[in-house]
C-alpha cells in the first residue's frame, strides 16, 4: 500500500471510529470530526513534537481541541498513537490512555471518552477546554509559559523549552468574547510559538453563521497582529503540513491558520444539521458515508491493517526520538546546571523549593491595622522571591490589588523581554483567568488578579480551574463595601455564595495582616486544588495574637480565635474578613455584660468542612445552637452553620454610594447591633 493509501486508510479511521461512537451513543458530534481528520492527522502523524510513550515529557508540543464537542478527534488519535496514561503523581502506569473499549463507550459512565476533553480524566489531554472560547484562550497561557520558561532555563547549547502550541477552533470559539481578549494579548506579546487553526466550516446550532456571523476574520486576527494563512481545502494534508511549516519558521507573530472545511460526506446537509445540533448521523446515513470512504458498510470500531503502525511509523518514532534526545540534553544540563534543573524538576512534580516560606512577615498588633491588600502585597513579593516560578499579574488593577512583584529584577513580562514575572493582563478578566490557568498546566504557578466583583467575568475559568484540579491563584481585593462611594455596581454582595459554591475550589477571606499569611502558607503547598482569596480594600485592625489564637488556625478553615471564660460559650460570634474584627467588639462587650461568647474565625467554609468531625464539633459544640454570622455578603449558605435557630448579620440588598462607616451603620455592621441581636437570641434583651 502507498503511503498516500495509508495516510488516508488512517484518516479514514478517525473519521469511522468518530462516526460509530456517536451512532452507538446515541448522542454527540460526528461531522466535525469527519472534516478535521484530515488536519489532525497530519498534526500529530506529521509535523508534532509528542511521545505517546510519555504524554507528560516536558517539552512536548501542546495540542488543546477548543471546539471540545468534536472530542472523538481526539480520543481516536489518542487510541491510535497509543498514548499512554499517567496517573495524579505523574507516574505511567503501562496502559493505554483511551483503549477501544473506551471509544466503544463514548460518552457512558467511566468511559475514558468523555462528551468533552477532560484534563484530569485522560492523559493526553492538555486542557479541558469546556465552554467555547476557553480552549484557544488557555493556550495563550500555555504559549505565555512556554516564553517564560525558555528565557530563564535555556542556555547555550541547551534549549530545554523550545515546544509549540497548537488550538484547534471553530466558529463558535471565534464568537466568544473570550477568544477575542485572548487573541489581542497574544499578538500584543507576539507568542510567535503559537498557533489557532480555524474550522471554517460556517456551521452553528442555529444553522449557517451568515444570520450571526458575518466579520472579515482575517482581517480581525491581521488587526491583532497575527500571521494569517489560509488553506482552501481541508483534505489536503500536504499543504497543511506546508501552512503548518510556515508557521514553525514565522517569528514575532502567532499565526492563525484559516482552513475552510465542509462537513462529510453522504447527504452533506443531513451531516451539517447532525453536527449542528449533536446528534449521530442515523444507520442510513452511517453506510453511504462508509460506502464513499470505501469502508465495509457494516464494519463497526474498525481499525484496519496497518494503521496502528502508520502512527508508530510516524508520530511515535519521531516522538520517541525527540524525546531520547532531550533527555540526553537534560542530563547534560543538569551536570552543569544543577541548580535550575533541580528548580524544573520540583516545578513538573508541583513541589516547592526548600525554604520557599522563609522570611514571612509577622505583623504586631495594630488598631490602626492594614489592608488584606497590602499585607497580601507584601506576602506575594517574598513568595516570588523564594519560589522562581510563582508568578501573575492583574487585569489593569496591579496597583490597586497590590500584586506587583517590586524586588529587583522582577520585571515585566512584554514583547521580546520574557523574563519578568509580572503580567499586565489589561482590561480582559475572562481570558486573564484562561490564560491564568494555561500557565498552569504548564506548571506554574501562576495568578490572576482583580476587584472581587469582576470575578464574574472570570468566573467561567475559575469553575474550570476547580474542575481540572489547578493550583491556581485568583486575587480579588475590594471584597465587600470597602469600595464605599464607588456604589453597588462595584461592592460584591454575592460572590462569596458563588465562589463557595464551585465545587474543590477553596475561598478564603482573611480577616487581619497574619491571617492573609497564613492563608498563603496554606495557599502554597496546594497542588491539585484552585484558590480565590478575597481581600479589603480598607484597613483592618492587625489583632493582638498575644491575646488571640494564633492566626495558624487558618490552615483548618475555622478556629476559636476568642472564647469564654472556661470555654463553655453559650453563644458563638462566626465572622470573617474585615467582620472579625467587628466580631472581637461585639464579644468583648458581652463579655463584660457576662455574656459567654465565642468567637469563631472562619476564613474558609470549604477547608474547614474537609476537617475530621470532631475539630468541628470542637469548634462549633452542637449543643450551643445561639449562634450569629457576620459577614458583608450574601446570607445565603450560613445556615449550616449557624442553623435554624441562628442569625445572620449579613446582605440582603444591593449595597449604596456613601462612604464606608455610613454604609456599616446602614446595613448594621457595628458592635452594638451585634450585641443587641445576640441579646435578642438568647431572650436576654
């Protein structure tokens, strides 16, 4: 058989085996695969750098399916190259990381063949690309990473991270708002090692994108600064692989490769309205598509003679090489730069260096106090100090979110200059967040910061954060009515709720300077679980740990930070952020009116939920059911802890223009309110 035979035999394949699952599923999206079979093909069989014997090896290319619903591209190139899987501690475990079993079972129950490419289900995905638009934005962080780490470990004669970046896309990524922001960052950085290649394939759920979709988008993506390059026949590997080799030799400038596609073969309009709408093609259908490939009509799963070895031939031979090579060339490295090739080692295992929290702050007791902000400030630039690769930036607001890295020799990550280790993400808190993560899946690590209420924006990419199991790190500062005459466009009232909400996402929100330290204590040794940390704006008092629990408490979620006298409260404060201080008051008045109070700190639900029952029993003795919350936020959520019994000293509007100590007496965040409600609960008013 001729090579041209088996290039399309193996084509062929992917586009069978996509068309059967679908079938067999009774649900998903068959025409795309059947269009990009020919281009994936090529990308992995042809021109990536990829061994599927090690689908984690360092330096391998990066290849992210933005338009995830055509995943069964990816789970057959997956089965076919014999990729292998690796589990949660980067160790292989000598099988197959999509068998074809798995494909039999697409989209089922434990099926390593999903609906959508899921990070931390299947090696060899790179990113769960979910949402439209997530995808292509994620691998601006993956190229914004691959920059970082070339400028800082390469050395001459060692190019330890020279890999690419490829994104697959489709009409709806290039709708999203989110590819739109992503893009214009990418070509403001000139991530020349990046490249998005387009399904032209003018098809949407609603039908043809002419009633939605009209722009010119090469002259869009030429406007951001992109290379773009155009192949007008999606089944025409050879100038694929041409466009494809062009952008390998482009320098100063992502490329955006337009490739205009049309869905199939059999009844094309009956493929278009299958894709479209994510259905299988029907048993009709399925035959005269296999009859026009030449396929034996009533073959199911078919994985002909030769294929198999047409990929280790090709992607498996040129990976296994590449690979061989570079570890010869990272063994050489390490005798003679031991010292950051240790630093590259920690970082792939997300272990961190020794000494890496040495020389936090501890800050005394103040009255006067400071801002979450600026204690946090402080903490990031010794973090960044001792750990080489933390590293982020803000979407415009690094002033005021004080996340700037100011020790020498920080810099600025630009154009040219990618050493610096702050990031100026501009005004694009949606693709900050993709790009955030991006970074991190190339083992980073990597935050994104902005006010708290622009959390929305980011949100999306936050919740996927949580579900690929990042240690990723959102800043968000301004966390309740601080920002006072700003008004309630900019005063959060129910992001906690919503951020509390995503599952294995931590939220944390400090209530004085040293609690903000030991939230990044804890922060810092997480490796498979996302944070949000949520920070004043205004000064906090700097409480007196002397007469206080010690702010290590943190590390648990919860934590008695004032008790009773003899430690039998009759009735427990629970308060975070700025209201713990609000909190220590109210208690210290009922204590001198010989009220038994408690006072719970507890900067984090979801750390102190996953605490043995019995410290939270400690904490939080069933037996004392008077109970208030305070915190300038949503009530929603505080009655499972503070019960059916309880109150909450919370927001059940929208906040107001006015100044902070207003707002404070107008929503009933003052000590005697606390003190009077507590009377109220317990009938001693």
């Amino acid at each position: 058989m001729t090579d041209a035979n088996l290039d399309l035999l193996a084509i062929n394949t992917i586009r069978t085996l996509s068309i059967d699952a679908v079938q067999a599923a009774k649900s998903g999206h068959p025409g795309t695969p059947m269009a990009l079979a020919p281009l994936v093909y090529t990308m992995w069989n042809r021109v990536m750098q990829f061994d599927p014997q090690d689908p984690i090896w360092p330096n391998r290319d990066r290849f992210v399916l933005s338009n995830g619903h055509a995943s069964m591209l990816l789970w057959s190139v997956l089965h076919l190259t014999r990729t292998q899987a690796v589990d949660a501690d980067y160790e292989r475990l000598g099988q197959p990381s999509v068998t074809l079993d798995d494909i039999r079972r697409f989209r089922q129950i434990d099926s390593k063949a999903p609906g959508h490419p899921e990070y931390h289900l299947v090696s060899g995905v790179e990113t769960t690309s979910g949402p439209l638009g997530q995808g292509v934005a994620t691998s601006v962080g993956m190229a914004i990473a691959q920059k970082w780490l070339a400028n800082r470990y390469n050395r001459p004669d060692f190019n330890v991270f020279d890999y690419r970046i490829y994104a697959v896309c489709g009409d709806g990524c290039m709708m999203e708002g989110i590819s739109s922001e992503a893009a214009s960052i990418a070509g403001h950085l000139a991530l020349d090692n990046l490249c998005w290649i387009y399904d032209n394939n003018h098809i949407t759920i609603e039908g043809h994108t002419d009633i939605t979709f009209t722009e010119d988008i090469a002259a869009r993506f030429m406007g951001y600064g992109w290379n773009v390059l155009r192949v007008g026949d999606a089944n025409d590997i050879d100038r694929i692989e041409h466009a494809l080799g062009v952008f390998q030799k482009t320098t100063g400038r992502p490329t955006f490769l337009i490739l205009d596609s049309h869905i199939g073969y059999g009844s094309p309009h009956k493929q278009d309205t299958a894709e479209a709408h994510g259905e299988p093609l029907g048993d009709d259908e399925v035959k005269l598509t296999k009859r026009a490939y030449g396929w034996p009509e009533d073959a199911k799963f078919l994985v002909p003679d030769g294929v198999y070895e047409r990929f280790a031939a090709g992607i498996g031979a040129r990976g296994a090489e590449a690979r061989r090579a570079w570890t010869a060339l990272f063994a050489a490295y390490k005798a003679k730069h031991p010292d950051l090739a240790t630093e590259i080692e920690l970082m792939q295992r997300r272990e961190l260096p020794a000494g890496w929290d040495r020389n936090l702050p501890v800050f005394p007791a103040d009255p006067k106090g400071m801002a979450g902000r600026d204690a946090s400030g402080q903490v990031l630039n010794v973090l960044a100090q001792n750990i080489p690769w933390l590293l982020g930036g803000s979407a415009d607001l690094g002033s005021s979110n004080k996340t700037t890295l100011k020790y020498p020799g920080a810099g600025s990550f630009e154009p040219g200059s990618y050493g610096g280790k702050n990031f100026h993400f501009g005004i694009r808190e949606h693709s900050m967040a993709a790009i955030v993560n991006g970074m991190s899946l190339s083992k980073l690590r990597s935050f994104g910061a902005t006010f708290f209420i622009f959390s929305d924006y980011a949100r999306p990419a936050i919740r996927l954060s949580a579900l690929m199991e990042l240690p990723t790190l959102f800043v968000f500062t301004h966390d309740a009515m601080g920002d006072g005459e700003d008004g309630p466009t900019h005063q959060p009232v129910e992001h906690l709720a919503s951020m509390r909400a995503i599952p294995g996402l931590c939220t944390i929100r400090p209530g004085d300077a040293n609690e903000v330290v030991e939230a990044y204590r804890y922060i810092m040794q997480l490796r498979h679980e996302p944070t949000v940390l949520v920070l004043s704006r205004q000064p906090l008092p700097t409480l007196d740990r002397s007469r206080y629990a010690p702010a290590s408490g943190v590390s648990r979620g919860a934590y008695v930070f004032a008790d009773a006298p003899g430690g039998k409260p009759e009735v427990i404060l629970i308060a975070t952020g700025s209201e713990l201080s609000l909190a220590a008051e109210a208690h210290e008045k009922l204590i001198a009116e010989g009220i038994r109070s408690r006072v719970v700190s507890m900067p984090s639900w979801d750390i102190f939920d996953h605490q043995p029952e019995a410290y939270r029993d400690q904490v939080l003795p069933p037996d004392v059911t008077a109970r208030v919350a305070i915190e300038q936020a949503s009530t929603f959520g505080w009655e499972r802890y503070v019960g059916t019994s309880g109150r909450v000293i919370g927001m059940k509007t929208f906040g107001a223009s006015a100044p902070l100590k207003e707002l404070q007496k107008r929503f009933g965040f003052e000590p005697d309110r606390v003190v009077a409600i507590t009377k109220e609960l317990l009938g001693k008013s």
